[in-house]
C-alpha cells in the first residue's frame, strides 16, 4: 500500500465544512514562481474552498489556456515559449477570485561538445559548465535576457485648458493589453496633473534596477525645444512652458542611473517649438547603446487623431499594435511601423515616425526574463507594482429582508475601477428588486447621472464592456489618484412589495474597500523636488526665464570652447560632452480640425513662431561624441558638430 498524500490544508473539526458560513471562497494553496530548464516539467498548483465546489482557470499572460481548467496545472516537456507570468482564475456561481501571478522563466538547454580525448579533474569539469551559473549565461550569446520588464503608460486627454483628445485613453488600452502578453509590468494612467506625473515617474523608477527594460508610453499634448521632448499635464496652464512640464530626456537620465538594460520611449505627441519657453534644460546623458527613441512624428511636426464619432487609436497605436509582439529587434518593429505608416492616405505628408536609436544589441520586447540573482530585490520591486493592482475582492451582501447581492469590481486602468452590483437572489414576496451605490468621496468628483447604469458604455466604459458580466448596474470611478482616504461608500437595496402597494422600501449597507488599485501609492501628495525635477533646471532660474535670451558671456563660451578641444580629451570616453549652439527654425503656426478632412485635433498647442524665420534665441544642447586618441581628430569631430547662427 502506497503511503498516503497529505492534503494541503488542514482537516474540518467534525461538523465543519471547508466553506465558511457565508459560502465565500477562500484561497488557501497559492501557485509558486519556477525556473526551470527546456525540457523540464512544469507544475503549478492553486486551491480554494467554498460553496459551491470552486472551478478553475489558468492563465498565461492574462490569455486563458485551453483545457487548463484544474486545480494543477502540469506541462511536461516545457519550451521557451512556455516562459511567461501564470495565475490562476477561482470562480463559483457567485464570485470571482485570482490566485498571485507568478514568474515562469525557462531557460535553454545548454550542451558541450569537447572534440578529442583530454584528462580533467573534478574542478575541471565545473569549470566548463557542470554547476558554473556564470558559465551557463556566458554560453548564450545569441540570446538576450531582461531581468524584469516594466512598462509606465500615460494618456492625458481632459485638459483643463486646453483641447480635449480621445485617442489616448483607446492607445494606453491596447498598449496595456499587448505589453501583459510580453511580461511588462504595465502601470497605465489617465489624466494625471503636473505632481501627480512627477510622481507616477518616481514610482516607475523605484521598479527599475539593472537589466531591467523599462518602456514609457506617453499620449497626449506635447512639445518639443532644443532636442528635449516635454510633456503637457491635464493641468497645465495657457502658456504652457517647461516649468508647467516634464521633460523626456530628464527621466532617461534616470532610468541611465538604474543600469536598465534597455529604455524605449514612445512619444505619441507633437514636437512643435513652443515660442512661449526658451528654456534650455541643463540634461547631461550619458552614452549607453541601449537607448531607443519612437516619435509618432518627425520633429516640429504634429502627431494626428483620426476622426471619428467613436473611441479609436491615434495613427502611431493604429499601425504599432500590429507589430508590437513581433519577435524582432525593436528597432526593426519600429522600422516597419514606420513602413506601413507611410502607406497610410490620411497623413502621407503629414505625419511620418521618426527613430532615434543607439541600441548596438538586437534586444526586443519578446526578449526572456531571467530574474537578477538578486531574489529579495526581485520580489521588493514585484510587491512594489502589485501593491498598485490590488482589485477588492468581490463580495456578497445579505439584507435583512432576505435580498442577497453580489458587489463586484474590475479594473480599466491603474486608476479606473468599475463597481457592478448584481441581484443573487430575491424573496418571493418582492416585485421589484435593484441595488445601487452611492455616496462616494467627493475627492472622485463622481457625477450622480453616470453611476448605476444599465449598460457599461452609458457610463463610460467603452474598452471592458465585453468581459464585464450581464444584467448589473455599472459604476466607474476614475482619478483613483486623488483618493486621500480609504474608499467608503454606500449600497442601497431598494425594493418593493405587492402587500405594501408596490412603495419602495430601502436597506443600505456601508462598504470600505481600502485604497484600490494606484490609489495605494498616494500620487496626490505635494510635488516633491527631487528626482524627476531636479534633473531640468528650476523655474526662474536664468535659462528657464521665459524672456531669456543668451547674452554675451554666452557667446564667449563658444569662442573658449573652440580653443578647449584639447582638454576634452581628458575625460572618459563615456562621458565626453560638448556644449554647442543649434540653429533652430521657426514652425508655421499650428493647424486646425479644417486642415485636413479626415485628421481631427493634434496633439499640441498652436503656440508656434508665425513668421516662420529663424528662433532670435539659440539654443544650448548637450551633444555626445566619442572620444578619441587623435587631438586632431576629436577637434574636427568638435568642428563639423557645431551649427553657427546665421547672422
């Protein structure tokens, strides 16, 4: 007789059932993160008690799996296709619940092939690759590895001073989607003011560490002076200048202090010059080969979204969302992107992707992650994004007249929760029966006539209508952000009764579910000045002065730098800078809806140099160049990259 299986969880005491009184589920085996080698097993188990008998869905990626509808989940012979983050889906007649997504990292199998006969020892052998991790990640020189990969997602469209956008909110959608299926860490955002922008950059970058491919996306109003790219916040006022903005370049700066292995900006925004800031910010980058940048326009030209009376993607998401989970270098995807844009009618002469790359590797999104050795610092930055992800747990409310509801939540975004409310069961005696929430903290700025509604489109929940369930009434609460206490609201049962000649008769209960979703990380609080800030200039400091225009010391500057080539030889090849002048030409002013018939509002503000001359104010930049042992070399080099101002 074969010895007994010990079960996973302890035994009822006698005239107990594994359910609580109340029949909610409970998760009581959780599945674990595997490294494992091709060709291996993998097993992944999850378990939950309840009433009814619980039933099971894994998923890969956020994709279910076919079949994979046990408590374990066995896939013998695994590949490198089968990496991916897994969980598992617990669900009954009445609820819904998710195991902890775990990190499935398979790695190749690697084998040595040592031609003739030769004498080793033991400590030979381990030196070529028995039990040496250094030897087996040195032994894949065609693959390329992450050891984490997050990605942060902003689409700005309700300006508060300046025009509305559509396109960013279906954009940051679909991004988010695509990303989860290449094992991104997706944190994606709407509408966020200037602080709150700040600090959802600080927060990326505490999941940022060394090898890790970090990605950011941005949607919205945008400019673009002296080579820095800026971002508008929902807050920004009219003028807008570089103290109202983020600057791109600062927060690459950043993310190079990481030592990610890889930084991908997509900037789906115009890159006008904005006549109103003459700042120059004081940015010095350093030179890394892993840099890559995908403008949705070429530079001083506007970004475009397509008309329509519906929700669609702007034309750069239109055409990446096609190729963005293609298993080539991203360079190349972004190359054929561009491709397939230039075939579009709509913008031919309009709008056409530029890309800026320094990457020497043939890294791409697809690439495997093979976590750090690093295992605590793994799991902190892991806790760090999944603190911001937590959905409540669904729920089941039993009033005293005998109504029982279910409470249920999904997220659209980082910081949009949808509530849905569902009648379970019904007394006999009831005619009518409907439940409801309300009184929501005035922080959401929830407006009465778009909660509680039949369908989730009258409320404004156009992308995760289909995967919401039927026959509830919809809520959705976005700027989760602002939430500066815990979420508590109010559900109210309203029914009616036949013997009370159908008067409605109501019942409430009072909900808290915590800080939900990005509400956890408090991005409401005061700016702070410190990293994302400090990187740019500060406001009224003498380049960021609106009406500041060079003088003469800094002209002299030019002139002392022609003569002190010779010292720039000293310093480190990796950080070779030269400041030089840019000529910059003036931008026609900004177009409008009657442009062009089927392009609607561009993703910047007309604040453009209507003479369309040369800018009276040149610009200082930061420009690498390699070093090099010849002085005379360096100081042609240094020569042929300056562009003089016209006089």
């Amino acid at each position: 007789m074969s010895p007994l299986t010990p079960l996973p969880f302890p035994l009822p005491a006698p005239g107990q059932s594994y359910h609580s009184l109340e029949g909610r589920l409970k998760l009581v085996i959780q599945p674990q993160s595997q490294r494992l080698n091709v060709g291996e097993t993998l097993q992944l188990e999850c378990g939950a008690v309840g009433r009814p008998i619980p039933r099971y869905q894994w998923h890969r990626n956020g994709v279910p799996i076919l079949n994979a509808t046990k408590r374990r989940l066995m896939i013998p012979d695994v590949m490198q296709d089968h990496h991916g983050r897994y969980r598992c889906e617990i669900s009954s007649s009445t609820e819904r619940m998710w195991s902890n997504e775990v990190d499935i990292v398979i790695a190749p199998r690697i084998s040595v092939q040592i031609s003739g006969a030769m004498e080793c020892s033991e400590d030979d052998v381990y030196a070529i690759g028995g039990g040496s991790s250094e030897f087996f990640l040195n032994s894949i020189p065609d693959q390329l590895y992450a050891t984490d990969k997050v990605a942060l997602l902003i689409g700005n469209l309700s300006y508060q001073n300046h025009p509305q956008l559509k396109a960013p909110m279906v954009d940051v959608y679909d991004l988010t989607n695509l990303l989860r299926q290449l094992n991104f860490k997706v944190v994606s955002l709407l509408d966020l003011t200037e602080s709150e922008m700040r600090n959802a950059v600080d927060e990326f970058l505490l999941l940022l560490h060394k090898g890790v491919y970090g990605l950011l996306y941005y949607a919205g109003h945008g400019y673009e002076n002296y080579g820095n790219s800026f971002m508008v916040p929902v807050d920004a006022p009219n003028p807008y200048r570089s103290a109202n903005c983020l600057c791109v370049q600062s927060i690459l700066k950043l993310m190079q202090e990481k030592e990610t292995g890889l930084n991908v900006f997509l900037l789906d925004m115009c890159r006008k010059r904005n006549i109103h800031d003459d700042s120059t910010p004081n940015i010095v980058l350093r030179v890394t080969a892993n840099i890559v940048f995908g403008y949705a326009t070429c530079q001083d030209a506007e970004a475009f979204e397509l008309s329509s009376s519906g929700f669609t993607n702007g034309v750069f998401v239109k055409f990446l969302k096609k190729r963005l989970l293609d298993d080539e270098k991203i360079t190349v995807v972004l190359d054929r992107v561009a491709e397939d844009m230039g075939q579009f009618d709509a913008t031919k002469g309009k709008q056409a992707l530029e890309i800026r790359s320094s990457l020497s590797e043939k890294r791409a999104l697809t690439d495997p992650i093979l976590p750090s050795e690093c295992a605590d610092l793994d799991h902190a930055h892991s806790r760090q994004w999944a603190k911001a992800h937590e959905l409540p747990e669904s729920m089941s409310l039993n009033f005293d007249c005998g109504a029982q509801i279910k409470l249920g939540f999904a997220a659209e975004f980082s910081n949009v929760l949808v509530i849905y409310t569902h009648i379970i069961k019904k007394p006999e005696d009831m005619s009518f029966c409907q439940a409801h929430v309300t009184d929501f903290s005035q922080d959401l700025d929830v407006d009465p006539k778009e909660m509680n509604r039949e369908t989730p489109e009258e409320t404004g929940i156009y992308l995760l209508s289909s995967s919401l369930p039927q026959h509830c009434l919809y809520t959705r609460l976005s700027s989760l952000q602002k939430l500066r206490e815990e979420l508590v609201f109010t559900v109210c049962l309203q029914g009616t009764f036949p013997a009370m000649d159908d008067d409605p008769v109501h019942w409430t209960k009072s909900i808290n579910i915590g800080k939900p979703l990005i509400a956890r990380l408090d991005l409401h609080r005061a700016m702070r000045r410190n990293s994302c800030l400090q990187t740019c200039l500060m406001p009224h400091s003498p380049s960021h002065s609106p009406c500041h225009s060079p003088g003469p010391e800094h002209r002299l500057q030019l002139h002392h730098a022609l003569h002190q080539a010779q010292d720039y030889s000293r310093l480190s090849p990796q950080h070779h800078y030269l400041d030089v002048y840019e000529r910059l030409q003036g931008a026609v002013g900004g177009c409008g809806d009657s442009c062009y018939e089927n392009l609607s509002q561009c993703r910047n503000e007309p604040m453009y140099d209507s003479a369309g001359g040369l800018s009276s104010s040149p610009g200082r930049l930061s420009i690498p160049i390699e070093a090099s042992d010849d002085i005379n070399e360096l100081h042609t080099v240094f020569i042929n990259s300056l562009q003089l101002q016209q006089q």
